[in-house]
C-alpha cells in the first residue's frame, strides 16, 4: 500500500474524498484556505488589518505565505516564537463516536465496497485550532475576529471543498492572552488568541488478504 501525504498532488486527486479523514491533510488543507483567503488584499476591507499584515506595504506573496504554519505556536529554538503576526494551524484532540454502521451517510459506506475478509467504517472527530499571534492586544482582536468569522459564514463552503468532512463546526475562541517576553521561548511581548474547530469525518476500509490469526486460549491451573 502507498502512503501519500500531499493532498494536492495529482496522484492523490481522490485523497479528500469520504472515508479517507486524516488529520494531517485536515490541518494543511485549513493553512492553505486561511492563507489563500489573507494573502489576498481585495479580501481585506479593513485598513488596520491590512496594514497589520502589511499589505499596503507591497509585502511579497513570499512573505505573506511565511506567516502561516502548521505545528505549535511556540517550541524552543523556533523562529516562530518571534514571527508576527502568525497564523499557525494545530492539531488538537481525535475521537471516534460510537454509532451503527446504518447511520453513517451513504457516501461513507459507499466506499466501503464489496464486503470481502474484512471491511469497516467509523466516524472520526478530528479538533483543531486557529492560533492568531500580534504584538498587540487590538491587533490579535481584529485579526482573529476577521478569521474567526470567516470560518463562521464559510462553514458549508468549507464542507464543499474539503469532501473528507462531513462537519465543520467553530467551537469558539479563547480571550486574547498576552505571553511577556521569555515565558514561552518568544522574544518579545505578544498576544495570542485561538479559535477552536471541531470537524467530523469518516474511515472506511476493504482488505481482501488473510489477518493475523487470533486462536484460543486455554487457562491451566496447577
């Protein structure tokens, strides 16, 4: 079996479809919106945003795609604990609710195929969050309410362009919380505020070949 991980690749046209819910493409696929969306400057209509991101400064595409990353938003010896503004996609907690292979949405179970030695399906809840970081406590309030929503009113279009999901909640979001230099590898005073999501999603698997065999056991008392 391959493993592919860039969901953009040509090869993996299909790698977002139902029953295929994987954190990792979950997380860069929301990078890559998020930073579609705030790369272009006809999205931003208001100027202090703008300048924040400093668009009306000409930055280059370079420069703007460099303030969003996926990982956590601070970690020792990182770069990213003095980049601002920042954007940083994390990965937050997986679950899988129990339900009946019946209440799963046809497009789920469709994937299974034929029933052969073993096959299954499973909803997935993956979390994630939206760090937002500035140097300043309006800014993380204007940027993070821009991107919060953002993912608000696009929630359905999100589902649409992401067929993995079949659930795309914002949750809510943390007050802004300022971070004074030193107390998390970050050298000057920042504030950060995150925006928490919740998505649903399914796994679905066929295997035609022989698992391992599980034989009985036998208790002897002596």
């Amino acid at each position: 079996m391959t493993i592919t991980t860039d969901y953009t690749a040509k090869a993996n046209a299909n790698s977002m479809r139902q029953g295929t819910a994987q954190q990792y493409r979950l997380v860069h696929w929301l990078k890559d919106i998020l930073k579609n969306f705030l790369c272009d400057p006809i999205n931003i209509k208001d100027e202090r945003i703008s300048k924040l991101l400093r668009l009306q400064d000409g930055a280059s595409e370079e420069t703007l795609r460099a303030l969003f990353t996926v990982g956590l938003p601070y970690s020792k010896d990182s770069i990213k604990a003095g980049t601002t503004p920042a954007i940083i996609v994390s990965l937050g907690d997986t679950a899988y609710p129990h339900t009946s292979f019946n209440s799963l949405p046809p497009a789920i179970t469709s994937e299974i195929g034929s029933r052969s030695m073993s096959s299954g399906v499973k909803y997935k809840a993956m979390g994630c969050g939206v760090s937002v970081l500035t140097e300043s406590y309006d800014g993380t309030i204007l940027l993070s309410g821009l991107v919060e929503d953002f993912l608000n009113i696009n929630e359905n279009l999100l589902l649409a362009d992401s067929g993995m999901l079949s659930e795309f909640k914002v949750t809510g979001s943390s007050a802004p919380q300022e971070l004074k230099a030193g107390g998390a590898h970050n050298a000057k005073t920042i504030y950060q505020s995150t925006i928490k999501i919740s998505t649903l999603g399914g796994i679905s698997w066929s295997t035609d070949t022989q698992g391992p065999v599980f034989r009985g056991i036998t208790v002897v008392q002596r």
